[in-house]
C-alpha cells in the first residue's frame, strides 16, 4: 500500500507540473496574442497619423482649398491642424496629426507646380509690343498686349533670331497673378518685427543647426553683420541695417532679412534673402535649388534715377541661381519707371521671376517671368517694353521645378524640411 501511495503522489506531482507548465504556455500564448494584437493596433493608428498627416500637405497643395494662417481639420478619430507661414519665396506648410496618444508631423516648403504647357513670360503692359533685339531667344506661351511681338533695333543693333518666339502669343489682362494673401502678410511681418513668434534669441557661434520641428532660432544685429560662419536649418539671421555674405559662409535652409543684402564673389550655397531696400549680389556666385530672393520695396520714389548696380535686385554676371526672385513695392506707385531687377550677361536663373516692376534682362532664365515691363539702359538711352540679349527658355526648366507662392495655381512639394 505504501508504494502505491508514493506512485501516487508522484503522478500527482507530475500532473501538477504538466498543468502548471501548460498553464504558463497558454498564458505566454494569449499575452503574446494580445501583444500582437495591440502592437498592430498601436502600428495601425501610426500609420493612419502619418496618411493623415500627408493629406493634410496634400489638402493645402490644392488651389480650391483656402487656408490662412492655420485650418483644423477634426473628425472622430483624428485631428490634423496646418500651419501656413512664409520661408523666403516659397509658403511653409506644417501638417501635425493626433490621434489619442500618436502625433505626427510634416514640414514643407511649397511653390507652384511646372505647368505642362509651358507660360515664358507675362507682362501687364498693355499699350506697347513687346521688342527683341540682338540675340534674344523665347521658348514657351508669351503674355503681350495686343500689339504683339516685334524685332527691333538699339544703337544699330538688330535681331538676330529666325522667329520671334517659339511658341504662342496671347493677349495679357493687363495683371500679374496674385501672389499668396498670407505669404504676403508674413512676408512684410518678418521684414518689420524683430521677434517672431515662439523664436529663440541666439548669438554667433561657428556653426549653429537646427531642426524646423524646433522653435525658430534667431540672430539679431541693430547694425551691420559680415557672415563667414556655418548656418543650417531652421535660423532667422536679422540686422536693422545690412547684412554682407562672405565667400566663406556656409548657408543651407537658413532665412537672411535685412533693407540691405550683398553677397560676395565666389559665395556657394542654398539660402534665402529678404531685403526691404537693396539685394546685391556679386559675380561667380552660385544659389543652390531652392533658394530665393525676395525685396519688398520700401522706396516712394520710383522716378528719380537710378545708377547701375543700384537697383533694387541687382545680379551680376557669371551667377548662377536656382529658386525663384520676387520683387514688389510695398505701396503701389502711380509711376514706375526705374528698373527694379537687372539680370547681367552670362548669367543663368533656373526658376522664375516676379516683378512688379521693371526688369532688365541681358542674362539667360530658364523659366518663366512675371514683369510689368522690360527695360533695356544701353548705348547711353532707355528703350521701354524691349529686350536685349536676353534669353527666356521655358521649355528648359525641370519639370520637377516648383516655385512662386502663387494663390490660385496648383503647387507641388519643394523641399521636405528636416
């Protein structure tokens, strides 16, 4: 009786340790199940946030869809809030998505979209024709008064071309397309306010990054500041007087305001430029895409001449640039008559133009150019609504290309901010 008894309890040990093993597998079982099941739950709710965060840039890219300074878009499950803001010549757009305990963020720089049939140029003056000379060349759709498209002759200098303009002329409304109502007003903001925002006030160092999902880092100087340092990211360098870019600056991203702005020979880099009087920029200087000039003036005198190097935006020759260049006056005047932008010889602007002005264009654009008039100031006289030696090829630009911050054209992606 007593050995059964032993077998006994050890069956009952061993059944015990079978259940107990049994129990501790299915309970590993079920907790991994479970763990599973919320990881794919936590994965799936990810993943929505980032699409969400995604449709919100996408929302913001259409033309119908009208966002001021911010928009919430709200339904059961998710919140999607987009922020628009200005970053030299292009529009910002920040679309964060929340949903219960995810967030998600997208940062971009946006522009308009390569159209596929290609615009070269459009002008808003409607009582002259547009006149080439020397070896000017257009690629692309012009936007003229019903005068047309003529060659001329300056100083003994005729048109060398075989056609006028490859592509079709047609008759301007006498307007330039409107730029972004809130580019504008952010524009002019950060040209007038010292502090932006949520921004952080920093001195010079030798190199300084940061990140556009952190609060704008901001340099100020009351006077003049000489840059040969190391900017990246998300950095608003300011100055109440000017700012002069040395050769040995290394910019990327970074956003430069002052009235006046010069950038020295043998400069390389993508930046952006936001100048109130003057933007000088010297030969053999290279802008990488996306870069941007943009001047918003704030002369009252728009009669009294101007001398050469002087104008508003000036480019040198032998510069290459990549980005957009906008200018306009801060009030409209009732006359204009000096040149706004001078484009030198033997210079290449990837991108387009906008001005709402004058413009002298002796360099080569592959692009497009929204002007109220060109000028040409040679041989000692000023020829109104003609072009020489310049170049506008339209046909040549990246379809990739996306650039002005127009309000009522569809836009693209420029720049995925980091």
């Amino acid at each position: 009786m007593k050995g059964l008894q032993k077998i006994k309890a050890s069956a009952l040990q061993f059944a015990i340790l079978v259940s107990v093993i049994i129990a501790i597998l299915l309970a590993s079982f079920l907790a991994l199940t479970h763990t599973h099941r919320l990881f794919g739950m936590q994965s799936e709710l990810l993943l929505n946030t980032i699409d969400a965060s995604q449709e919100g840039i996408d929302f913001s890219l259409n033309p119908n869809n009208q966002i001021g300074d911010s928009l919430d878009l709200t339904d059961e499950n998710l919140s999607t809030i987009i922020k628009k803001d200005a970053w030299g010549g292009f529009l910002k757009i920040e679309s964060t998505s929340q949903s219960k305990t995810k967030s998600f963020s997208k940062i971009g720089l946006i522009g308009q979209n390569t159209e596929a049939v290609r615009t070269a140029l459009q002008v808003t003056e409607t009582q002259l024709p547009l006149v080439l000379v020397g070896d000017t060349k257009i690629e692309g759709n012009a936007f003229v008064s019903n005068k047309g498209i003529k060659a001329g002759v300056i100083s003994g200098k005729y048109f060398n071309g075989d056609t006028l303009i490859e592509g079709d002329i047609k008759i301007t409304n006498g307007q330039l397309p409107k730029l972004d109502k809130s580019w504008r007003k952010r524009t002019q903001r950060l040209l007038k306010n010292f502090i932006v925002d949520d921004s952080q006030l920093i001195g010079i160092e030798a190199e300084i990054k940061n990140s556009f999902f952190n609060p704008n880092k901001v340099i100020f100087e009351n006077g003049g500041l000489v840059l040969d340092q190391t900017f990246v990211g998300n950095i608003i360098i300011k100055s109440n007087t000017e700012i002069i870019v040395t050769k040995f600056a290394e910019l990327t991203d970074v956003l430069l305001i002052a009235p006046k702005i010069t950038v020295q020979k043998g400069f390389r880099g993508n930046a952006h430029f936001l100048a109130s009087k003057t933007i000088m920029i010297e030969e053999e200087t290279t802008f990488l895409y996306p870069s941007s000039l943009v001047l918003v003036d704030i002369n009252k005198d728009f009669i009294t001449p101007i001398l050469r190097g002087e104008e508003p935006i000036y480019i040198s020759e032998k510069v290459n640039f990549s980005g957009v260049i906008i200018y306009f006056p801060e009030e409209n005047p009732e006359q204009h008559s000096q040149t706004s932008i001078s484009l030198q010889p033997e210079t290449e602007i990837v991108g387009s133009i906008y001005c709402q002005g004058n413009m002298e264009l002796s360099g080569r654009v592959k692009g497009a150019i929204f002007v109220e008039r060109f000028l040409v100031n040679e041989f000692g006289s000023r020829y109104i609504n003609h072009i020489y030696n310049g170049k506008i090829l339209s046909k040549q630009l990246p379809k990739e290309f996306c650039g002005l911050p127009f309000s009522e054209k569809k836009k693209g992606v420029v720049q995925w901010l980091y």
